[in-house]
C-alpha cells in the first residue's frame, strides 16, 4: 500500500515537471493526445503539481485529528464508518452519514453500492475506489478534507495479481503488449496502456480529485471519461483518468519503451521488428530512421 501511494504522487510528480517551457517534443505529442491544445496544458499541469501539497509520508492516515489538515487524504479499506443517516430527509436525498468526520456522501449514482458489492450499476463498470473531496458544514464552495476509499472487491484482486507497480511493468522480458491484467474486464479498456492500470496508476487517478489537486469532476461539469482511448477522444485535461494516463506514458517513455496513440506500448526490439507501411515518395519517415509501426497516422509514432 504504501509503495503504490508512494510511487503515484513520484510519478505525478514527476510528469508535471515534464511539463515545462523546454518540454521534450515526444511527451509533447503524447500531451497533445490526451489534453488538446497546448493552451489547455495549464489545467493539466496545475492538477498534476497539486500531488505536491499531499502530506504522504508513508503511512495510511487513521487519527481523526488528522482531517485537521485539509491537504491530507484519509484513506479507508471498508465502508463500515457509512451509515444511513437518521435524519429522514437526508435518508430520502440518498446519503449515507460518515461517522469518522460528520459528512455525508451521497448513493445516488451507486458507486458506493457497486464498491461494496464490485458490480456495476445495470452491470456496466464498478467503482474501484471513491475519492471525495469533502465541502465544508456551512455549504460554503471550501472543501475541507479528502477521503478515499479503496473498494473491497478490488483489494481482493491486488492481493493475488502479479503487476501492482509501473515497475513491475519491465520485469519480464516482452511483456508489454502481452500483460493479462486480471481486473481488465472490470475496468474497462483493452488497449496495452489499460492493462498497465496497476495499483499505483489507479492511486494516482484517485488523487488528482483530492483537495490539493482541485475537485471531482461533478464539481466542475467535467463527465469522468475512463480507457486510453476515449480519453484520447475526449481530450480533456481536468479528468482524472486522462491525468493518470499522461504521467504513465511519461514514465514509460522515460523508462525507454514506446506508447503509440492506437494505447499500444512496444519495446525498441517490437519496434524494430514492425514493417512500415507504404508511405508517399515525399515522406521520409522518422527522423532517427526507424520505421513506422505499423499505424496509419505517422503522428502516432512515439518513441
């Protein structure tokens, strides 16, 4: 647990670094994918530095007095605390009461159901965890605290599956492009770059909605979009999936592997081993003349 909450603010990190006046031309272009525009880096990155503000040292925060803090995360492994509320008309709303922090949360979209159960609402994709930055008692727009809950049914899962870490990624031989994430069904997305959602890319995911990083998407009208490829549709640099997505090919490309915008992600020897397609005379390829792999949009050649 620890490793993954460390490794997810590292990596964050790390990516917003990378995002500066002299970004190198290939996380540039992989920029472009997943959030537009150049001019709409600014919100990514904004996000993305927040990771800093986390005061993550290591170990899980479980004392109440540390909602003190409203940078901190207090992180849950059950959903015991969440009771129904006494009050009938916060019951009739739909939210159940937090008994750790006097907050409620709200049912209506049931996540918290298919967290407890890890089946999905009319069997589309559970919730893996839930991160809310809370708001304040006086209803005011101040959020006070985070909490994340990490759902039990997907705690089963990492226990028992082989890749919980990005570093796991290069363990082996070849296995990128061969990875069989056993979760992969559940949370959706069947490209390389989905199978590569490990512990500490979903950690990384959570925290870019917690108080230091900004707010949960129905906070700022943002519809959460989830999967390599829609996020590359979808072109939006304030949801959560396509942040985590941006700092993975990041580290993947400094890691020397290659990401391609179809989500695939292949070693230099994969590259190589690709034949190119047939390309006009006056199109020489690849600067360092390597050949294309194997796709239709020479743009997508990352590496």
């Amino acid at each position: 647990m620890e490793k993954g909450f460390g490794n997810a603010i590292k990596i964050g990190n790390n990516a917003a670094q990378q995002m500066g006046p002299n970004m190198d031309p290939v996380i540039f272009t992989v920029a472009t994918w997943l959030f537009g525009l150049a001019i709409a880096f600014e919100n990514a990155h904004r996000r993305l530095l927040g990771l800093a503000s986390i005061p993550w040292t290591g170990q899980f925060t479980r004392d109440k007095s540390d909602i003190s803090n409203p940078n901190n995360v207090i992180v849950y492994c059950n959903l015991n605390r969440l009771q129904e509320p006494e009050d009938e008309a916060k019951k009739a709303e739909g939210l159940l009461y937090d008994s750790d922090n006097g907050q409620y949360v709200s049912t209506k979209n049931g996540n918290y159901e298919s967290c407890r159960t890890g089946k999905g609402p009319d069997g589309g994709r559970p919730s893996a965890a839930i991160t809310n930055p809370h708001m304040s008692l006086d209803l005011s727009q101040h959020v006070v605290l985070t909490t994340m809950d990490l759902c039990p049914w997907w705690l089963e899962i990492v226990a028992v599956q082989e890749w919980n870490f990005i570093s796991d990624v290069g363990v082996v031989a070849g296995v990128v492009g061969q990875l069989a994430h056993v979760a992969l069904s559940l949370l959706g997305g069947d490209t390389d770059m989905d199978t590569m959602k490990t512990f500490d890319f979903m950690i990384l995911h959570e925290l870019t909605h917690a108080r230091a990083c900004g707010v949960l998407q129905t906070f700022i009208h943002v519809i959460e979009t989830y999967g390599w490829l829609p996020c590359v549709a979808a072109k939006e640099p304030q949801n959560s999936e396509t942040l985590a997505f941006f700092a993975w090919a990041v580290s993947l490309i400094q890691a020397g592997y290659t990401v391609l915008m179809d989500g695939r992600v292949l070693t230099r020897e994969q590259i190589n081993a690709l034949q190119p397609p047939a390309l006009p005379e006056e199109f020489s390829g690849p600067s360092d003349g390597l050949p294309w792999p194997g796709v239709d949009d020479p743009a997508a050649y990352i590496g």
